[in-house]
C-alpha cells in the first residue's frame, strides 16, 4: 500500500529560489518534450502517408517512434549545449517530467485523460525526484543539489520511502511524499451496521437512517472576495511586481477555500467509515452535472468526485465495503415502501416531499433516494 502526505517546507529565500528554478528547469523539459513528441510523431505519419501512396513498403528503421525513455535520452545529450542551466538542479527535474508526459500520453491513448498540454508558469510549478535524490530526518528533507529544508512537521508514516513532489501553492512551498507501507496500524472497528449516501446541493448527504449533514460551500463563502481580488489582478500591469502581488493573494484565497473543503470531505468521510461497515452510494455523473450552468459551480464547491475517493480508498484501508447502484437507476422518483415509479414531470427538483399514489405513503425526497441506494446498490467498488 502507497499512501502519499504532503507537508510544507520553511525554505529561506536561497532554497525558495533554487525550487523556483528547479521548477523551471521541469516546465521546460516537459514542454520540450512535448513539442518533441509531436513533431517526431508528425514525420512518421508523413512518411507512412508517403509510402502508402507510392505503394513503397514502410521502412521501420526510418521511423522516430517518439517515447518517454528515447526523448529523456536526447535531452540528455543536448542539455550541455542547449540548456546548461538545467545542470545546477537536480537531474530528476527534468528526467521525471518527461517521464509524467509519456504518463500523460498512455492515459490519452487508453481514453483516460485529454491530450497533453503545455505546462504553465504560476500553474505548474512543481517537480520530482526519486527516492535516490532526498532523504528525510525528523523535520528536515536533504535535497539533491540543495542541502537540508526545514518542514513543518515530521513525516506521518513508516515505510520505503518511493518519491517525492515540490510545489508551490498559495505562495508556500510543500512536498508530498509517497510511502510504502505494509499495514495500517489503526484498529478495525465492526459496527455491523449498512446505510444508503444520497448527494444532494441543500445538504451534501442525506444518509437512509435519517442523518443529514451540510458542507461549509467554502467558494460561495468566499466569493465576493475572490471577485474582488479578480478584479485587482485584472487591473495590474502585465509583468510589474504588483501583479505578482496580486497573483499571490488570489492564489492564496484559492488554497485556503481547497483546504476547507478537503479537511471538511476527510472529515465526514472518515466518520461514515468509523460508524458503517457498509455504504450504498449513487454512481454520479459529475463530468456531466457540471456542464449545467445553472448547478456547475454549486457541485464543484461541494467536492461530489472527492467524496468518492476519499470514501473508497479509506473504506479500502478499514477492510470496509463500499457499493453504487446504477447511474440511471431513479432513487428519488422510486417509492422504497411499494417500488412505484413517478413520471418524470410528476417529481421535478422543486418537490422535496411527495405521496407515492399506490401506497399513499409520504416520502421526503432525499431520505427515500438513500433508501432506495441501499436497498438496490449491487456494484461493489472496493477491494475485495
């Protein structure tokens, strides 16, 4: 088991800068590669398009057949010549992020992910380094090229540290470390008891035993000042310190409304761990209900597709077991008494309670919709 804490660094300004550089010197690589890729990628097929059409038989020999390993060999046999400031950080810079583009392209070609895009100043700034590279003792990390940075705090877990990631956030620098452990220590407690999730905008869960429990909305909470600091930046001249400035405050807001929502969803997901040993949820399409314009940011503030995350992985963790019914399965229009189904204009998202007209039983929507989850959820989406 792979389990990853993020911890953030007291770099001086000397050691700020040389991060600052490092990740440079990945941005670069990885967009060196990239243009690379597709040019390299742009010649075989102008040459398989010039032998189809002449009828010549295709020569494998003369084809480029761009990869992560050829690309991070020819970097490395020009990076003297071309790019010798990539030589006074550490060589994992630029050696994993092109690494991370041939990542990049295998989720693409397996349908997982777009296609790749360049890396961006102010958004990317992060780089990598191998377990070779760095070491950690107590609240200090050696880094290659560097020395020892302070942290924040000790190292939660114990195992074969993998790898390691610097990058800048909110004006902080933080590194996430990845472990290899064997075994979590923490107890497993058995509650024996099973209940229904349904998600919801007016509370975030709606559980089958009647809970509900609201998320803090950290971005509506914040927005008139996120506008505002918008607006600041939009108002500052490209390139002068005080747009620097400005960036740093907006990127602030945005990591501190990331971080409530993320300590809010680790919050409850750990309690519905500790409290059930089953857990029903519904198979959202969240890719989709964001394009609702009406709905999108509401759902992105709530954090619907880490909800799920969190919840299955620590599940995993806890030998817990968590399950989904169908995407189209109709949990709120569905009676959990009689099974009858509504039209779908006789439940549009205005009625929040409503009279199955079989049974005459009244059902609030949300509670019937987490009922109904535990009772038809078959899809089992943790390890067995």
């Amino acid at each position: 088991m792979i389990r990853g804490h993020s911890i953030e660094l007291k770099p001086n300004n000397i050691q700020a800068n040389h991060f600052a550089r490092a990740c440079g010197v990945a941005r670069k690589a990885y967009n060196w590669a990239l243009h690379e890729w597709q040019r390299q990628y742009t010649l075989d097929k102008a040459y398989r398009d010039a032998c189809l059409a002449t009828g010549i038989e295709i020569d494998t020999k003369k084809l480029n057949k761009p990869s992560q390993a050829k690309l991070r060999r020819e970097l490395n046999a020009i990076k003297r010549k071309l790019f010798p400031y990539m030589l006074d950080v550490t060589k994992c810079a630029p050696q994993a992020a092109i690494m991370q583009l041939g990542d990049a392209y295998n989720n693409f070609f397996k349908g997982l992910t777009k296609y790749p895009t360049a890396r961006k100043k102010g958004r990317d700034d992060k780089f990598s380094l191998s377990n070779d590279q760095f070491a950690i003792k107590s609240k200090s990390t050696r880094i290659s090229n560097l020395g020892w940075v302070r942290l924040k705090e000790a190292l939660r877990f114990d195992g074969k540290i993998i790898s390691a990631t610097i990058s800048k956030h909110g004006g902080k620098w933080f590194v996430s470390v990845a472990v290899e452990i064997n075994k979590m220590d923490k107890e497993v407690i058995r509650t024996g008891k099973s209940a229904g999730v349904d998600l919801g905008t007016t509370d975030l869960l709606v559980l089958s035993d009647g809970t509900k429990i609201k998320a803090p909305k950290p971005l509506k909470a914040n927005l008139k000042k996120l506008r505002m600091l918008n607006k600041k930046l939009s108002r500052t001249k490209k390139g002068s310190k005080n747009r620097e400035k400005a960036k740093t405050k907006l990127s602030r807001l945005h990591y501190k409304i990331r971080c409530i929502r993320q300590d809010s969803l680790h919050q409850i997901t750990t309690k519905l761990i500790n409290d059930f040993d089953v857990l029903a949820i519904e198979d959202l399409n969240v890719k989709g209900m964001v394009k609702n314009r009406r709905l999108s940011r509401t759902i992105s503030d709530l954090g619907f597709f880490e909800f799920k995350r969190q919840l299955i992985y620590k599940a995993n963790e806890q030998g817990k077991v968590v399950k989904s019914v169908g995407r189209f399965y109709p949990s709120s229009k569905t009676c959990s008494n009689c099974n009858h189904v509504l039209a779908k204009d006789e439940l549009t998202l205005k009625i929040r309670e409503w009279i199955c007209p079989t049974c005459q039983v009244s059902h609030n929507r949300d509670l019937n919709a987490s009922i109904n989850v535990l009772n038809n959820a078959t899809v089992i989406l943790t390890a067995a």
